[in-house]
C-alpha cells in the first residue's frame, strides 16, 4: 500500500469524524493507543469504518502511531483553514432559464442534513412529511449528530396553517429535538415564526424561502442562498441557541 493510499485513509477518517473528533483521534493516536482502544473512543455509527481502515493502512505501510497522529493533525487543519473560505452560492427550485443553474431544493436540504457530524439546527415554518428529507435526519440522529428543529404551531399560527401540526412530520425521527416560540400572544398577537434555514455544524447555512415541505423542495418556484464558512453560519447557529438558553424557544418534544 503506498503513502498516498495511506494519507487518503487519513483524509478519509478526518472527514468522518469533523475536526473536534479528528482532534481527539490524534491525541489518541500520539499516546499510542491501541486499534481496539481507539475504536472503542471512536464508536460513533459511521465512522468505525474509516478509523479502522486507517489502522489498516498504518499497518500495512508500518506508519509509527505519533506519525500518524501528525498527519491527522495537519488534515484537521487543513480542513479547518477550507472550512473559513467563504463561498455563496444562489439555490433555485422551478423553471430554470439559460444563465442560471437550478439546483433543486430539496437536493440542497439533504446536502447540509448530510454534511451534519456534529450539530444541525433547522427553522421551518409549515412542514409535511417528505421521504428524502426523513431519511437523511434519521441517518443524521444515527451518527450521533444533535439536532434540533424549530416549528410553528397551530395555535401560533393562529388560522393561516391548516391541517396537522407541524412537529408531527417529524414524528419518525424520534432523535429530533423540536423547539417552539414561546411568545406571548397578548403581546403578538400577529407573530408568525417564519424563518426557514438548515445549519450544520456551524460552518454550512441553507437560508431561503422554503418549507420542510416536498411541495416547496420540489414543486415550487424557491430561492435562497447556500453559505459555506465564514462568520454567517456560525453566527445563525448561535442565535438559535441563544434563544433556547433565554427561553425564547422552548421545547416541544425533547429527543
């Protein structure tokens, strides 16, 4: 197996595991502990696969522990230093025209759910079951990812949202935590909770004009923006918590 294979077992392992985790895997690896031990820090589903692909390699190029945990160190880096370029990009849903590409909504939704390693906080303001977007926060809850999603209520809504509640399109990805505006309705009366944005980990934002609704993932003529690092994402995550620590937000049903 030649270095370069082993280095892409490195790249490999610290894009599962995200720079926090990847931190811990190099400390683990500079105390020169063992696979079994390392793999056992390691269980978070998902990311047994590349860890232990990279202790095979290790073996196989006899890479030293402490030299490995250098490599995972400076991919870290290198990921974090990536992870503050800034880059905009516009997400349009409906009829596309010839100067501008439509990426489909709902494919961008399921990009930043998938990205998720560590944290995923959502706003939404209607929401309906809908399959893709099911299936990606469960895989999402499964790898150990803390997610939390803000809804409208019925009540909140006072009459402008029919139907089911909200929340209840979350009902089968019981790891989700589901939050709600605590206001006042004597004091806002006409308040909606109208944002609609997906954040993972901090460093990836979705904001636009789309529900967690197939018919605004799919069908409908949608716009927003997809910002990957720099202050923005980390800057919305930080509000939304901030507002479940004041308790502006409260929880509707915990994970």
């Amino acid at each position: 197996m030649s270095r370069r294979e082993f280095e892409a077992a490195v790249e490999a392992a610290v894009a599962a595991l995200g720079p926090s985790r990847g931190k811990d895997l190099a400390g683990l690896l500079a105390q020169r502990r063992d696979r079994e031990r390392v793999l056992v820090e390691m269980a978070t589903p998902g990311v047994r696969e590349p860890v232990a692909a990279l202790y095979d390699a290790m073996d196989r190029e006899s890479v030293p522990t402490v030299e490995a945990a250098a490599y995972v160190r400076g991919y870290v880096a290198s990921l974090l230093r990536s992870r503050d370029a800034v880059r905009v990009r516009t997400v349009w849903s409906g009829p596309s025209t010839p100067g501008v590409p439509v990426r489909a909504t709902a494919q961008v939704l399921v990009q930043v759910i998938d990205e998720a390693r560590e944290e995923l906080l959502a706003m939404t303001y209607a929401a309906r079951p809908y399959p893709a977007l099911t299936r990606a926060l469960k895989k999402a809850v499964a790898r150990g990812v803390r997610t939390d999603v803000v809804v409208e209520t019925l009540s909140g809504a006072r009459g402008l949202l029919s139907g089911r509640e909200p929340a209840e399109a979350f009902a089968a990805v019981p790891g989700v935590r589901l939050w709600y505006w605590a206001r006042d309705p004597g004091e806002h009366p006409h308040s909606r909770q109208h944002a609609k944005l997906a954040v993972a980990d901090r460093r990836t934002l979705f904001l636009g004009s789309a529900n967690l609704t197939e018919s605004a993932a799919r069908r409908n003529i949608e716009a927003g923006v997809l910002v990957s690092g720099g202050e923005a994402p980390r800057r919305a995550a930080e509000h939304i918590v901030e507002l479940q620590r004041l308790g502006v937000l409260k929880i509707l049903r915990p994970a």
